[in-house]
C-alpha cells in the first residue's frame, strides 16, 4: 500500500484521533503506521479497505474523494473505535483541504493548472494542497543585521484590544502561536523524532490557522508534514533543502503574523486560492513551449507568451502523466477559447484574447468568458518580442531573483526567465556535472546547464550537440538558477542556421543544424570564479541543514566551532560568525534546576536562532547570486 492508494484525509480529522489515542498508543503510532502500510487495500466507490490483519479490515468512506470525519474511519478490530489503527490509516493517508473553494476567487476552468516556475506540481493537481502554500516570506534581514526578535513577543496579544483591521486578531496571533509551537517542536526533533504525534500538531496548528483566515500558514504547515512523510519513508525526490526552506517558511510567517501590519499583514495571511482578476483584451506574441515533469509524477506543456509591453503570461497543461504526457500534451489544442493552436504552434504564433483573465504568477485563465483567435505571431529579432533581449543581464538577473526568492511574499509577480544573446565557449565540467560555458554581454561567463535531464526529452542531446559549436552566436532563453556564478537552466534557442527558434526539451537538433567550426576558434576554459565562489558561507549552511535531520540536540553535540567562526570573520561575515556561535549554544545549551534534573530545553529560542541563520544564508546567496552578474570590467590596454 502507498499514499496514492488512500484518499486525502481531512488534516483535522487526522489530529483528532491521534489526540484521542492513549499515551501508550501514541508510543506505538508510528510502528502502527509502518506496518499499515505493508497491507493490501481495496477500493469499492468511495470506500477504501485495508487488510489489518486475516480477520480485521479498515475502512476508509471517503465522499466526494476527501475523509471528512473522523467516523468515517472504521476498524473492526476488538479495540476500536479506541484502537491504534484508525489513527493510523489516517497518518498513513495524504491530507486534504477540506475547505470550499471561495466563489469568485478563482476560474473554475483555469487553463492547464501550470505548475509553479521551479517545476513542481500545482495546487490543483495534487491531492495534498491545503489553501495555498504560497510563495515564502519576503522580509528577509540584512545580509549583515541582526537576528530578529525572540518569537514569544510575537504572539504576546496588546494591552489595546480595539479591532482594527490593520493588525491581526487576538484569535489569529494565538492562532499563529500554536504554529510556531509546533514548528518548533518539529525542529527540536529532526526528522527522526517528528513522528506522526508531531505531524498530527502541526495539522491540528495549520487547521486553527485555516479557520482564523491564516491560510499562508496553515499551507506552510501542510507543506512540512508532507516533507516529513516523505523524508521518514525514504521518498527518492525528498531533498533536505526543500524542508529547510518550508520550515523557514514556517516559522517566519507564524513570527510576522504578530508584527506586521496593513499590506504586509495581508501578505502574511495569504489567500486560500489564487485569484484570477480581468484583464481585458490582450494581443499576445508566442515565445517558446516547455515540457514539465514533476517528481510527484505529473507531467505536461507550458507555453510562454509575451504582450506588446513585455509581460509574460502562461499558458499550461499538467496533470498526473509523467514525461510520457508531457511529450504528447505538446501537440495538443490549448485549451483557450475557440484557438485550434498546439502548444508548440503557440510557441511560435500569437492569439488575440478577449475577456482575459489573469493569476499573479502570469497563469491565462480559461473560463467561459474568455475568447481567443489565432493571430500572427513576431520573431525574437523582431518588435515587441525584441525589447526582451534589450535589458541588461544584470537587470534581468535582478529581477529574477526578486520575483523567485524562496522568502517572497505571494503576488510579487515577475517570471525567473532571462533572455541573453550569447557566444558559445564549449563544454566545461561542474561539480553539478558538464554544462555549457558561453559569454554574454558585459563579457559575463554564463553556464548554461539541463533544465530536464530525462534522457526521453532532448534537452541533454540538445545542449551536448551545441558544445560542439565553440564560436555560435545564439539568443537564448534560460531559467535562473541561484548560484554564487552565473547560471542559466537552457530552455529555447534562436536556430544556429537563423532560420525560427528551437524548444531545446522538445525540438531535436541535429549536426547538420551547426555552423561549419571555424578552426581559429577554440573552446576557451571557464572564467576564474568571483570571490563570493569561494565564500565561507557554507560553513553556516551545513548547520542549518545539519538541524533538520537530527534535530537540536545533534547540532549541540558539535563541540567548539570557534575555528568555523574565525573564517567566517575572516572572509568580512562577521554576522555569519555570531549566527553560528549563538545557533550552537544554544542547541547545546541545556540548564538543571536545584535537583541537577534536566530542564525542558529553550525550543521557542533555539528555533529564533535557526530562522535567523537560515534567512540570513538565503540574503547573503541572493546577494552573491546578484553580484555575480555584474558586467566585467574592460581589460586595461597598455601601451
């Protein structure tokens, strides 16, 4: 049996009957879980039946897809309904959003449900969405200030209690405390300790924020217990970086919910469903088409389209599928109005849209109301698709990182593509494996790498050929990808002969397609790294890392990191250097009362000591990942 198999659970549900299992029971929850999941389930309608054991069966009633209640699971075992296994089958199971999607917020016939810019699978499109996980918080500190307040000031309620609709509610910073609690308590034990008893919290804590209108945290909440299922089940695509992130995202909203006020405030609480807003007509350019794989296993097209003032806009279709769909969903109509275009005719055509609607992230809805034509479409040389390559590389790079900074606050806007007239260098070795060095304006060495290395799409064969054509002008487009040097997922290309544009994850070029080598142009080594390559940086890094694994008390166990610090000083990170000094004293810390009995240890104050290493490491990469881009100065000449 595996999650898929089980409908979602409603994450209340869920936390209530862990809540109501007996100290004893709870101690065996999580082994109950494991053996749970060995049995064989069958499915009749909307009910779902584990095989407990020979003589005992589970069911799961789900109606409408989602476990609503908690008497809609039933065991047939002598213990129940106080036994272990219902709570267990629900641990075992995805959770759900139970709550009605709010009229009027979103098109109902959104077109394609595109996946967010880094790839992974939309809200609508899988089964584990609770509200809107949002984009994470945007109020990073300084790269070199100071550590933010501790979080219990945050959730301490003002002595003025008039409403107003600038602060949050006394209900909600209660709300958010019980979050941070949780969160906390998830980062005190790592991965190995946050068993389905710390899980069943943070649902219960997400649940109290969704019904306070928290709907930003109660997402984040949702977002660190699907990590940590698949991080505890061994899950292939679980990437520690992605639960540093949602536990970051985490706490930090729960911690803002109590300060922040007016816009902010609103961007704090978040929106349960991204709304799609009129946008009257639109005369729409063809840029290029993408294929989409998640690690979830859906799978897809996305086309980019441009108007006449630059904006970008979307047009997708992803659902479960993988990269077999992914390959045939490129040839199929989009579903935009009465257009009989493909996704790749799309890529290089345009439309004329009426009664357009839009998302924040640049998504076309696909409601009844919206028309579109097939109209002609611009080549990349030509006007208005040109002025995208007219903005300097540094300034787009800036932008990008702006508008996909892992802490941006929802609706920023913006897209993480960059367009670059490039001259190819060759290929060059990575530690991320081989990537192609090319030079772009201001003399900037830019690596361009896969942005799909499924060997079924032809973005590695594609990117492996151009290596071989040291010299080539090309105009390009590629996603960024935050580095301490520049570097770009390749995802379209201007054809080398000139002749149209080329989808590097879909079109195929071949030798034929490349210039004739010059023999006096040779591949030239990659540029020698910037300073911020070579930061100490990382040494902060691993710690915040090293947390989410083992929790505190792991990270206590270090000893002496005054060497780690000094390099840090050294390297101009002073405030590196007292982050991690006071990060691991205070996992280490742990005081006795009069007895020499171990006190509980300090959770609130070591997690505002991790927030504050883990968003300073963020600004200060953001920060080199910026500079890295700035145009290289003009060679001196001598006379």
């Amino acid at each position: 049996m595996t999650a898929a198999q089980l409908p979602p659970v409603a994450p209340e549900v869920t936390a209530t009957l862990v809540e109501e299992l007996s100290p004893r029971l709870r101690k065996r929850l999580d082994a109950a879980v494991t053996k749970l999941g060995a049995r064989p389930t069958h499915r009749d309608g909307d009910t779902v039946t584990i095989a407990v054991d020979e003589e005992t069966d589970l069911r799961m009633h789900a109606p409408g897809g989602v476990v609503a209640t908690a008497d809609a699971i039933t065991c047939g075992c002598l213990l129940a309904p106080a036994c272990v296994h219902r709570a267990a089958a629900a641990c075992a199971a995805p959770a759900a959003d139970p709550a009605p999607e709010p009229a009027g917020q979103e098109d109902p016939t959104e077109a394609g449900s595109a996946p967010h810019a880094d790839g992974t699978a939309p809200e609508s499109a899988t089964p584990s969405s609770y509200g809107t996980a949002s984009a994470p918080e945007s109020a990073t500190p300084s790269p070199y200030g100071t550590a933010p307040a501790p979080a219990a000031a945050a959730f301490t309620p003002p002595d003025d209690t008039a409403s107003s609709p600038e602060v949050a509610s006394p209900a909600q910073r209660v709300a958010a405390g019980a979050v941070w609690s949780a969160a906390a308590a998830v980062l005190e034990a790592g991965v190995e300790g946050a068993g389905a008893v710390a899980q069943a919290a943070l649902l219960r804590a997400a649940h109290t924020a969704r019904l306070q209108h928290l709907p930003r945290a109660a997402g984040a909440a949702l977002a660190v217990v699907t990590l940590l299922r698949a991080a505890r089940a061994g899950d292939p695509s679980y990437r520690t970086s992605d639960l540093v992130t949602a536990l970051a995202e985490l706490l930090g909203t729960a911690h803002r919910v109590g300060t922040a006020s007016g816009t902010e405030l609103a961007a704090v609480r978040g929106r349960a469903r991204r709304p799609y807003s009129p946008d009257g007509s639109l005369r729409l350019y063809g840029l290029f088409t993408e294929p989409v794989v998640t690690d979830s296993g859906h799978g897809g097209a996305r086309t980019w389209v441009a108007g006449p003032d630059g904006r970008l806009f979307t047009v997708g279709d992803v659902a479960p599928g993988g990269v077999g769909r992914a390959l045939g969903v490129a040839d199929r109509a989009v579903r935009l109005g009465e257009s009989a275009l493909t996704h790749r005719e799309l890529g290089r055509a345009g439309l004329a849209v009426s009664g357009a609607t839009v998302s924040p992230d640049g998504r076309l809805g696909a409601g009844k109301g919206v028309k579109a034509v097939t109209a002609r479409g611009a080549a990349w040389t030509e006007p208005p698709l040109a002025a995208l390559w007219e903005m300097p590389p540094f300034q787009q790079a800036t932008r990008a990182l702006r508008a996909t900074s892992r802490y941006a606050d929802p609706d920023v806007g913006g897209s993480d593509l960059l367009f670059l007239d490039v001259e190819l260098r060759g290929a060059v070795r990575d530690p991320g494996g081989t990537c192609l060095l090319a030079t772009c304006d201001g003399g900037i060495p830019v690596r361009l790498t896969v942005a799909d290395d499924d060997p079924t799409l032809a973005h590695r064969d594609n990117l492996m050929l151009l290596a071989t054509a040291p010299g080539t002008r090309l105009r390009i487009i590629g996603r960024l990808v935050p580095a301490l040097h520049p570097r770009l997922a390749l995802l379209a290309c201007s054809h080398p002969t000139g002749e149209g544009t080329i989808d590097l994850g879909f079109d195929r070029l071949r030798r034929a397609d490349l210039p004739v080598p010059d023999a006096h142009v040779r591949p030239a080594p990659p540029e020698p790294g910037d300073s911020g390559a070579h930061s100490p940086l990382h040494l902060l890094e691993r710690r915040v890392e090293q947390t989410v694994p083992a929790g505190r008390a792991a990270l206590g166990m270090l000893g002496d990191v005054s060497a780690e610090a000094h390099r840090l000083r050294r390297a101009g990170l002073p405030t590196a250097a007292g982050l991690l000094t006071a990060l691991c004293a205070s996992a280490a810390q742990r005081e006795r009362d009069a007895f020499g009995r171990l006190l509980p240890a300090d959770t609130d104050g070591f997690a505002t000591h991790w927030l504050a290493a883990v968003r300073y490491t963020s600004a200060v990469s953001e920060s080199l990942c910026t500079a890295a881009w700035e145009p290289r100065p003009e060679p001196a000449v001598t006379g």
